[in-house]
C-alpha cells in the first residue's frame, strides 16, 4: 500500500516555470489541471503586479536570479518568495523556459548544470537544443530526450495541418503568407496603428522552421505585420505531389480527425474575421478567452489540380500551450503515444474550465 | 414537509432571457450562478449559430415569436425550440429583455398582456416604464414595481462613481466626456478604422441619463467614438459644491468602499491604458474576459478646489450584467437592501467563476 | 495657317467623366494636366457637398441622369448644373466611367445608344467589353477601340511587375496574397477595426484578373482585409520557367527600367512599412499624396532557385489613374507606343504637381 | 540705385531652419512661398534619406552640428552639405528652431552667443524664452522680442476659438478634454493599437499653457490618445461670464470672421469624422494634405445657459505652420497688425498651393 501510493506520488512530474508571463501563465495552469503532473514553482525577475496572479492561483514563487539582494526584495513588496532559481530546479524534475525569447542560451548553461531537463519556446533557436517539438509533427523523437524546443505559434499551426496532409501524400511544397497580429492584446506600446509592415527578409524565417519538426515538408513563407491585436492569418497554398488522389473534401475530412484543428464554415456561422473566432472562444468559456485549436474555414479550403489553398486562424497567445504538456510527457517518458497524450491534456484543461 | 419543499421552490425565481445576444447571454449566466433564482428559457429569432452556445449550457430554448412557422423552422436545424415566447412567460415569474436597442416598446405590450414582470436593457427610453435603475443608486425605489430598464453601461458607470459622491456631498454638478469604442470585440464590420468620431449632437443625451435614478445629479455630457473595440473611458470633471470638506484621498476612501469599484495605480501597477486593464481581467479568470467592475486610476484622480478631475474604464459589454441580477431582486422583493443584493450577486459570480 | 490652328484645337480629346467620386476626382484632374485631351464636364447624381469641389477645379458639372426633375434639383442647392449625363455625353469624344462598380452594364448601353467610345474601371468585369486594359501589358491591343476597361487597383500593380517578367522569361507561374487595406482613407464607416477577414472564396478573382490583360500569365490568388486605410500589399511568388537566367540583381534592373515602378531599399531610407510609403508621397508633393508608382521594396526582392519572392504596395485609389489617360490615347488613337505615352502623362502630371 | 537694391534686399528677412523634420520641412515650404522672408537654409544631423527632400526643394543643406567629422559625413553619401549649424546662423537673420522637444535649452545657448533671433516650437517650455506667440492670441506682445516660442498644435488650436470668445466676452472659463492621435501618419513603431490611453497626471499640461499667451482664460484639461493617427479632436464646455448676452448664433457668427477657424456643418457636408475632414483637405489641394484651420463642426456647438458646448478637430503636424510665419514678422518687426499677416501668410500659401 505504502509503496503503490510512492508509486503513485512519483509519477506526478514536478514542473518548473520559468518566466511568469503571457506563455509562462498560461502553461502553468494547463499544468496545473493535469492529474500526472504539478507546478513546483514559477520565477520573476523582480517583485512587480504580475506576481499578485501567482499569488492567487497559490504558485510558491522564485526569483529568476540567485542573488540574495534579488530574492530580499521581494518581502518589502509583500511577496513571499521562495529563493532564486536554482533553489527550484533543485526541487524540480523538469523546467519549461517561458523566459523572453534570446535569453535562453545563458539559460541552457544554467539547466545543463543542474542536470535537469528543459523544455524552451519558439523564441530560442532549434540549435541551442538540437531538439523541437510538436504534438502532431514528432512526439515520439523526443521521447525521453534531456532538452527540446516547442515551436513557436506559427510553426505548430503549420504543423497541425500539414504534418497528416504530408502523411497522406507522402511529399508536400508549401508557400505560407502569414498576416501578422502586430502586437498582443495586453500591450499598448507597439505599432504601427495604420500600416501594413511587411517583413523584408523573404523568405521569412517563420515557414522553414515547420522542417526542425518534419524536415520532409517543403516551405518557404512571407510575412506581414498589420494592425490588429488578436490572431494571425495564414494564406497557404499547399502543392501535393502527383498522382495524390485527394479532394477538397478528403482534406477536410483528414483534419476533422486531427486534434487541435477546429473546422467551421464562415458563411453558415457568422464567424468570417478573427474577430468572431475569438469571440467563439470566449463564448466557450476558455480561461483568457483562449483557443487552443487552429482554426480553419471549410469553406476557405479549395484543392485546385495539386494546389490547395486554405486559411487557418492562428491564437498566437495559446495554441503552443497544451504542447508544452504533451512536450512534458515526451521528455519525461510518460507517453509514448502523441495522441493519447493531446487527448489526456485536453481532457484535463476543458474539465479546468468548467466545460 | 410537502410545503416546506412547495415554499423552497416558490423562492427562486423563474427568469426568462428575451434575445440571448450579447447582453442576453452573459445575464443568463450570471442569473444561473445565484442560488434565488433560475434560467426558465431564452430566446432566439431564428436557429442560428448562437443557439449552440444556449445548448451548451443547457438553457432551454424558445423562439422569440409565437408564429408557429418560426417555431418549427428550429428543428431542421437540429435544435430543440421548446415553443413560442408566450410559452415561455407563462413558465417564468420575470422576464429580462435583451432584445437589441429600439424594440422594446412592442415587447413592453407582450409583457403588459403577459402580466409578467420585466426588466428592459439601457438601449431603450426611460419613459416606457417610467422606471430606471442601478443597484448603487435607486434599488429600494425600484422594490416591487412591475417594470424597470437597467441603464446604460455608461449611466451604470456613472452611478457608480457619482452617486456616492451625491451623498458625501449633498449636490453635484459634473462634465463628462465619453471616448467610446466604436464597434465591440466580436463586431467586424463597424469602423472607423482611423477617425475620431463626434456625437454631434451637443450636450449628448449620455450623461443626463444618469438624472433618471438620481435626478439630484446635474450633468452633460460630450461623446466622441474612436477606433477601440475594448472599453469606454469617460473623462469626468465633478464640481463639489461649497464647503465639501473633501481631499483628493477622502475621494479615494470613499471609492475604495463602493461595490463594484475597482481602483488601481497606474504607474505601481503598469495598468496605463485600456489594454492591460481587459489583460488584468483575463488573468483573474472572468468569463468572456468580462470586468464588471468599473475601473477608477488611482494616480489620475485630482481635486482641485471645488473640481475632482479623474478617468474611468468602463467594459461596455459587462458592467449591467450584476446590476441585472439585482434589479430581479428588487422586483420580485427578494432582497431590500442593496449592498446585501450586490454581495450575494458578486459572491455567486465570482464562484462560479472559480476564483 | 487657320487650318493649321483647327487641325492642333480638333486633336485636343473632349472627355466626360461620368461619376466624379474617389476615382473621377482624381482622373478628371490627370487629364486636365495634359494638352492632348480636355475635361468638357463631369457628372454629379444630386446637389452634394462633392459638387464644391467640381466647381473650385472649374470643371462643368453634370446630372448622372436625364430626367428634369434631378437636373433641377441642383440649381436651389447653388450650383450651375449644366444638363443630363445624354447632354454631357453629345458634347464628348470619349467617357471615362467611374461610377460605383455594377452600374457599368446600364451605362454600357446608354454609350453605345450615344455612339460614343467609352472606359470603364476595375469594378466591372471584363466581358462588358470584352477588352480590359493596362499601359504596360496591352496598349497596342486597345488601340481604336470602342470600349475597354482599365483594371483595378490590384490587377495594375500585378501587371506593372510581372508583364516585364513575362517578357523577359516567356512565361510565368504565380500566386499572390493580397493585404487589402479594408476602408479608404475618407471612409469612416467601414470596418473592421480589430481583426483581419480573409476573402473566403479561394482562389481569389483578384490574381486571375491579370489574365485579362496578359492571359499568357497563370495566376491565383488569396485576399484579406485588414485595419488600415492606406495602401494595399502584395506577397508574391512568381515561379520562373528552367534555365530563366535571371538573378535577383537583374530582375531589380528589370524592373527599375519599367515606368511606375519604385524601388527602394527599405533599410536604407527608413521606408519600412506603408506607413512611410504615404509619407514619401505626401513629401514629393503629389495631389492627394497620391503615388501612381507601384512601390516595391528592394531588400524585400529575392530570387530563391526558380521562386521570386517580392513585395509591393499599392496605392489603391491612385495607381489606375495615369492608366486612365494612357487608355484613352489609344482608344483614340492618338498614340500606339505605350511607353511614349507614359512618359507624356507622367511629365504632365509632374508638371502639374510643381515638380 | 545700388543703395535701394540693397533695402530691397534688407527687406527680405533671412531665415535658418534648424531641424528639416515633420515640422521643419513644413515651416520652410511656408516661408518659401512668402515674399518678405526666405530659406536661407535647413540642418539635418546626419545624412539620411530625409535630406533629400530639402534637396528637391532646392534649400541648401548644413549639420545641425558643428564637428568636422560630422559635417564631412554627408558627402560620401552625395549630398552637398554647406557647413555646421554656426555658418548657418551667421548669414541668417532669425532661426526658426524645429528640432525634437527638450533639446531646446542647449540650443537657447548657441543662438544667445550667436546674438541671433529665435522662435522655439510647442514642445519647450514657455519657460526658455518666457514668451510664447499665437497669431491670435498676442501677436503685438511678441513685436520686436529677440526669441519666443509658438506653442504647441493644441494650443493653438484653442487659442484660435477662445481668444475671440474672451475678447467678446471679457472672462472665460474653460474645460477641455482632449482626445488625441496616438502617432502621426509616417509613424509606424507606435501604439496602441487597440485601447485607449488617458494621461494620468490630471488636470493634464495642455490646457493651462493656453495661459502662456492669454492669462486671462481660465482654462484645464483632460487628456487621452487613442489609435488614429489624423487629428487631435477637443471636447470642450466653455462657460462664459453672467450677462455674456451670447447665443449660439452669434458665437458661430464670432468664429466664422476668425481667420484660420473653418466652420462646416456635418450632417450638410457628411464631413462626420476626422476621417472626412482631412480628405476634405487633400482635395482642395493643400501640400502634405494639411489642414492649417482649426475645424469646428457648427451642428456640434451649442450655448447652454452659460456653458458653451463645442468639437474642434486638430491637424497636428500643421495648424502651427503659418503661426510660425507670423511669428517671424512680429520678432522682426515686420508687421504690427496680426490681421494683416495672417492674410498676407495665407494669401501667399494658398497660392503657393495652386489654389
């Protein structure tokens, strides 16, 4: 009895976090809904109101540093701080790095030296791991691996409609033209308020990343950034190979049965702009008005000879979110099965949110 | 025992929702959350998309029309239309309308024919009941009557903020200029895109409303629409009378102790614009991302002399939704003091928002 | 020497523009730069405060209908309306239509009852006529005849860029994501003012309108709209035939070669975005900071195997406009190179703008 | 002969621009066009793409400083650089000061040892000089003066509607909300994009330096930036003094003899917005699409008993552009009457302009 119910205590992963912000939140309470897994703690640079948030939700709170003047002066504040970093990896089995992005590699150094493993964001380089992740594109690489990468938004949306579209046809060129939200909801400081701003480093960056997950799909992309606040648009257009023998409506039936890929028809519904999509999402009660999913207009998808063309909505705050927790999962050999993992996450996050 | 269980029964009241749009929809959650009261059917013109949401949460659901044509157009659709609105106020002891702006007067027939008690939304005129109301300002006027209007989000703002200051004070007289977000966050197809827009006609009839439950009140009011689709944010200018004995901090007491006021410092907590005011309410778990409080920077109120200067925040799409609950109570003579109304509607949210 | 006189004063073209709104404003005043051709009136469908600005250019003004009754209306609202659209048109040599888009097909018939040649804008569709019409892609073809149109915004600026590439390679793959700004800069009423709304009917009709001009071009396109008001944006990738021989380098020669197109580097000037795009034109001195040129980025050009990837912008209520001048020249065949004739409107127009 | 040439050309008021940016190039085309002043040069500190402008203009280019090194930088990159900010000054009569706000102070030093007249622009402190100008507003007190400060778009704004008032009324006093532009049109890096920014230091500065040139006008204000980027609009009630014997009629009567005050009536022009308003500027044709007036909606004003209700629309980057010109001749001496430059300013622009 005594050492089933050890068994059972250490299989709940201790996690981590660190960088408490619009990625660190939120991975944290997906975590946090998950019965194989736990937050030990989150880090903040300094005693500032994004603390009160980890106060509420009861996440013991660190110091992103270990200096002791750093740590002292969070008590002033009316904080309780915990200690600095390296007093929470010491306690913890895994650390997802929600930091801002380019601060990663002293991290590295840090987790490295603590010998524990560690999951970064889209905003570091897949170089520094060697390692990156997406639920959909190559779970079972990373299994039991020291240190990954998940994807940045853009990419693991890409991966989610492209990754069975490459499974299905065996080969895939792909060119994405990304329309870029130019800032987030919460940040009143970035423009432009009346541009559009094109990205002049063609072909971005942000298409090529989808092959550090499936090296097989051909892309390239273009992006813009234009004034707008809430999602980003992808305009794809998708060349299969020869001979592929699927339909507008085989395509869309292989993403009904995709996780993660939400496929709803803009005439019938109303939903035509991002704007209703996310309205969709705060109707379904999702915390932060959320929408894990990608969002794709059924009728916005036509395959045209071996062209197809397609939108999906992209929630650039979100959709990387439950696969920090299936990232988990993979790093720690909890499952080796992508798909009984996303169902596992996203059973536990919609019953956190009361639906 | 049978009786007791008959008595139990008779004190939660049986609410109807009459157009589940925006409004509608955040009212019959509010309303299902409180422990006196209960969703008895909303309505919807026609099977649409927004009927999903009605399903999911389990509200039944009527047509908004009694033409059994309507009636019947519902079922292909696949939803499960319970009968006309007749059927449904002959179940329900109240009713709410939330039917958009303007439409109200036929409605007001119905309901008078129905014999049934009501509750208008700010979108129609006073006159038609002869009745207005907000929780802080003329909830025991409103005990018992047979029909009343919930105002405006901004008369609610106002009352809030001003009402107390009419009883600290004995009189006021107050300037408003409202900035108004031109479309809300779901609308995509209101503009302007870049423009401000005036409310030409000059005063505007958006501040006098608040003479309609506190006519001791003297105020005017300019309104200008500007390309926001987040928040209000009036810019008031109060005119304490002679010998007010008040401080810039007095003020702030007072504030500080009124439900439903939520007062914050700008610089201490980084909350500068309208932006990380809705961040703020998405981090503390409201659905919809809804704050129904209305939001007071502490550093941007000034007394000087007989004027108190400050900024409020109003969320356009929420801050009637308690006012809702508790205009119920006092209609059908549930509760007479408004501070206890106001602490159980708030309590009941705020649980059944898990926070 | 008298005929002499006669044979200069009878080349000069008497033009009628039918609809004097965003485009007709801007037409009537191109060809009013230019001695070859005279603006003999223009058309107004009631007495409106646009009418001012008919009368401050000093052009006559017409009624867009024949009926007295609308004719009269004009001359209680102060202005000297001169006669019906049938007065105007018995009076004119040729008609450049810029009525709203889809009245084209009644005035279709009234031009060919009058006998008189006619131009139609981009808001119609190119069967109307059966001819459509770019400087650079197909002036020889439009030489004498009777009815054509110039293409919209959109299509111009695909045909500036990629009617030389076409010449230059033999033949030309593309697919096109148009960023369409969602309201023009006088509008106050279109929105979105928070969300971008893909044009769900994919392929789009805007790529393939090019094929009316240079059907050798295969072309698809997507489209959204977006928050701005200014300038649209275009990410192209233009597949070039085997062994096409061409580098980025020459294809920016190419290109820098061609009239109305702008190149500039974006690092180097600061003009990253549309933002200071509009500036420029604002700072060159054009009416209405107009900018006939298609602006394509230089460090935003990259030949990448056989894909050329580029951006450009363009300035949707400006491009077509010296179009619009060139048209009529061959329709009244006055001039058969195409590249005299841009230079002669262009020279014209800069003169005309003090520069 | 010689001797009269030679007052001829003393008459000819020589004027240095230091700093050739959105102000800067501005005032100079402003100057230019005048035929008692002229350009005798523009600094720019380093060369960029914005000297070319002032090449095309055909002003001769200096550094805003005085280091070889810095003044040899522009050569290499082909402009034609005439020395350093002294060599300037000593062959200029006055300097019209147009560099970004707080770096007045260093340069007040370098024109006091130059012995040179000066005009500073709204974003230094009244403080500098202890004198600020308005044409309207105290012309007379600035004749003859060595330097003074023309205030900022805002002020002169009220300046312009309010100092008639006062004169007309003998007191006033005055609340102003102001609702601004958050960037200007060629600013692409700022934001918000979607919220509204109060400022929170309450009552805000813009209102009282309206006292810098009229102390007899009682005057605070509000302050919010919102996400557009035309024009500033003020809400403003102005109450007048007992006994004003003033009607709405006769105030509208007072504004329209008011040079530089453009008074339209929205619902006649369907000039509603900012929007409407400044394409209503670029299509009479002025440079830049400026608007030098101040516009005020006459269906938006409204005397209310004492309080006088009115919108006025702000163009920012211009409504101070032929102050600046004014104020020259009152340093100067040129012109005593302010009637008489301002109609002289405007006579010489509007022709300038084509109009």
């Amino acid at each position: 009895m005594f050492s089933h119910a050890e068994g059972l205590s250490s299989m709940v992963v201790k996690v981590a976090i660190n960088g408490y912000g619009t990625i660190g939140k939120r991975v944290a309470d997906a975590i946090d809904a998950q019965d194989d897994m736990e937050i030990v703690g989150v880090t903040k640079t300094r005693p500032s109101f994004g603390c009160d948030l980890a106060v509420r939700k009861g996440f013991p709170l660190y110091c992103t540093f270990d200096t002791d003047e750093k740590i002292a002066a969070f008590a002033p504040a009316g904080y309780d701080c915990k200690g600095g970093l390296s007093d929470l990896l010491a306690i913890a089995d895994i650390v997802v790095d929600c930091s801002p992005g380019k601060v990663g590699a002293q991290n590295k150094e840090i987790y490295d030296n603590a010998g524990i493993k560690h999951i970064f964001q889209g905003g570091e380089k897949h170089a520094m791991t060697g390692m990156s992740y997406t639920s959909s594109g190559n779970h079972s690489e990373n299994m039991n691996v020291q240190g990954t990468r998940v994807v940045s938004c853009n990419t693991t949306g890409l991966s989610r409609t492209l990754v069975p579209l490459l499974h299905a046809c065996g080969s895939l060129s792909v060119e994405c033209t990304m329309i870029r939200r130019a800032a987030d909801p919460g940040d009143s400081s970035k423009g432009p308020i009346n541009a559009i701003k094109p990205v002049l480093k063609v072909p971005s960056h942000h298409g090529p990343d989808v092959m550090t997950v499936r090296p097989e799909i051909s892309i390239n992309s273009l992006a813009v950034a234009v004034p707008t606040t809430i999602m980003h648009v992808h305009a794809i257009v998708a060349t299969l190979p020869e001979g592929h023998g699927m339909t507008t409506e085989s395509v869309l039936a292989l993403w009904s049965e995709q996780p993660r890929v939400l496929i709803m028809n803009g005439s019938e519904t109303g939903i035509t702009t991002t704007a209703e999509v996310m309205e969709f999402s705060r109707d379904i009660g999702r915390k932060w008005g959320d929408l894990h999913e990608i969002f794709v207009w059924e009728d916005g998808v036509k395959l045209d000879g071996n062209n197809l063309y397609y939108f999906q909505a992209i929630h650039q705050e979100s959709d990387v979110i439950p696969e920090n927790v299936d990232a988990i999962r993979a790093l720690m050999g909890l499952e080796s099965d992508w798909k009984a993992s996303v169902l596992k996450t996203d059973e536990a996050i919609a019953a956190y949110n009361g639906l």
